[in-house]
C-alpha cells in the first residue's frame, strides 16, 4: 500500500492592525483573526489586497458607519436601504454610496420607513393620460387640466371663478313640471293644496280630502276593535270568527255606506234541520205524550208570587241555538216547547 503523508497547510495569521503593517509576498495569503478576512500579496501593496467583499448583516442598531472591518466594496442593509462602502472611511456616511432606485422627491419619495410612495399633491396634468376621463363623461382632458364637460349652450364654466353657472342665471317658469312651483327667479317649492302641510321642512298630510283614500292606503293598526280592513274598504268584523252571525250584518261600499243588511239572527231561528251543524236544533215532539220520541223532558213549577195557586207543567227540549264567540268558544241557549 502506498505511503500517505497528511500535511497541515496554515497561512500567515494576525490581527488586521496586524496586516496593515506588513507587505505580502506575491501570491502570500494571510488571514486575520479578528476580521475572519483573507488577503493576498502581490509584493508591494501594504497589507496585501482583499480576496472578497462581504455583505453584512442588515443593521438592526446604530448606523452603518459604526461597523467594524468594513473595507472598500462591502455591503450592507440600513434602515431598509442597501448601501456600499465606496469610500476609504466607514465611519463617514459620504463615504457609503446608496444602492436603490432613485426619486424626483417632486412625485415619487421615499417616506420616513424608506418606503416609496407618492408626494402629495405631486400627480398633476401632467401625469395623466387623457383616458382618465371617459368619453362623453362628465369630465374633459385639457391640457392644462380636467374640466366639466358642459354644452355651451345650457351650461358653462365661470373663465374667472372656475365655477359652473346655469346660462341665463335661473330657471325659467316653463321648465318647472307639474308639482312643482317657481322658477323665474323664485325658489323651487312643491306645490301643494290645503290638504298638506309642513313641519319645520317635511310634508305632512294634514287631512284627506272626500273621495282620495281607500282602506288600501290605511294601516291595519290605525283601525280600532269591531273594524277591518278587506280589499279596498273597511267594515265590521264579522262576529264569531266569521262563523255564525248571530246579528245583523251589513255590506258597505268604497265610502263607507251601508247598501244592504241581513237579519242573520232571523235566519239562524227559522231553520227546522235536525243536523248538528245547524243554529237551531229541533227534536222529534210528541206533544201529547212528552219524552215518547226521546226529547228531553223538564218538569216545572208554574205559581204566583204567593204560591196560593201553583200548576206543574212538563216542558218538553226543542234543542237550543247554538252562537260562536270567537275566542271562548261555543256557548248554547235551550230552547222548551210549551204544552199546548
């Protein structure tokens, strides 16, 4: 096997006060200790020449100029801007050349973070292109700024003041539509009758003339118990839920007239059904022979008010009329057939 020899090569070493009191041989490297540099001679250059440049870490406290080892070339990132040393002095910031774009300060700026950003009020005319503005908008492009876009004819811009005036001064009488009144020098108002009013600067409806409002135009919380609204028009709730008219009712119309009535309760007691649903419930009778046909049969005591003369009478069930009440439900009132 072959022979293998290691051999440990050092360089020339010391501090970089060190180095700056020697003269390298040509093709020499030293090292400094303290710095962590490497340098080469070339045989007459004090201290020999840098092999590289370092970038430093970004400054995160103090300033660039107070970095140690800096030498011609390095770089380094300081308050969000990235500088090189160009100089022979670190510590002197001319010596430090700013690497960046550059700005105007007039439009474009770096702010107190060194962020770019736009001057106010920077952006004039100049900077605009002429499509800003939309065409047959509200605004024109000139060349010495943006401008109303007015007709010449109805409107224009004051050549003193800049501002835009009505042509003619006012509006005319003839251009006031219906509703509306002024005009010729008068302040535009709304045109009202008696029937409204203002309070400070609202209109108010102060009363509803004959024949203008219909229960459509009325809230349902305006109407009080016993009123609803249908439609168009406002009428009596019905009794019972609408289910049984124990009394009469009535149809009104668009004003509130009464055109016709109905004797519900009359009807109610003319019935003769023996169905359940019925208002009147009428039995089987057998007059002459009560509770045969299975009436219910009550046996009462007729008598004067002393009861010297006093007569039983069987009084045979005829059913009873039956009347909703809405909410508390169905109640009934019976109904006997007297003896004859």
């Amino acid at each position: 096997m072959p022979d293998i020899e290691i051999v440990k090569l050092k360089l020339r070493r010391g501090t970089d006060t060190q180095r700056q009191a020697i003269t390298l041989e040509q093709g020499e490297l030293g090292y400094t200790t303290d710095a962590k540099r490497v340098w080469v001679g070339d045989g007459f250059t004090i201290g020999g020449v840098n092999v590289g440049n370092v970038a430093h870490a970004p400054v995160t406290a103090g300033s660039r100029t107070d970095l140690d080892y800096v030498i011609n070339g390095d770089l380094v990132y300081d308050n969000n801007l990235l500088y090189q040393l160009s100089g022979t002095y670190a510590d002197n910031l001319s010596s430090w050349a700013f690497i960046g774009s550059q700005t105007d300060t007039s439009t474009i700026e770096y702010n107190a973070s060194n962020q770019l950003h736009i001057v106010d009020n920077g952006i004039g005319i100049a900077q605009l292109s002429s499509n800003v503005v939309r065409e047959n908008g509200g605004l024109l492009y000139t060349s010495s700024g943006l401008s109303a876009n007015v007709d010449g004819s109805t409107m224009t811009v004051n050549s003193n003041t800049g501002q835009l005036s009505v042509i003619g001064g006012t509006i005319s009488t003839s251009n006031v539509g219906n509703g509306l009144s002024g005009g010729g020098g008068d302040p535009l108002g709304v045109y009202t009758t008696d029937s409204f009013t203002y309070t400070g600067t609202k209109l108010e409806l102060r009363n509803a003339p004959a024949n203008t409002v219909d229960a459509g135009a009325i809230q349902n919380s305006a109407l009080g118990n016993g009123l609803e609204k249908s439609g168009s028009t406002i009428r009596l709730e019905n009794i019972g839920g609408a289910t049984i008219k124990p009394f009469n009712s009535a149809v009104y119309d668009s004003t509130g007239r009464v055109t016709s009535t109905t004797t519900a309760i009359e009807q109610n007691l003319s019935g003769a059904s023996t169905s359940g649903t019925s208002q009147l419930f009428f039995g089987s009778l057998d007059e002459s022979n009560p509770g045969a046909s299975g009436e219910t049969v009550v046996n009462v005591l007729s008598a004067n008010s002393d009861r010297s003369s006093a007569v039983t009478i069987s009084l045979s069930s005829a059913g009873f009329v039956q009347i909703a009440s809405g909410i508390l439900g169905d109640f009934a009132i019976p109904v006997f057939k007297i003896p004859t």
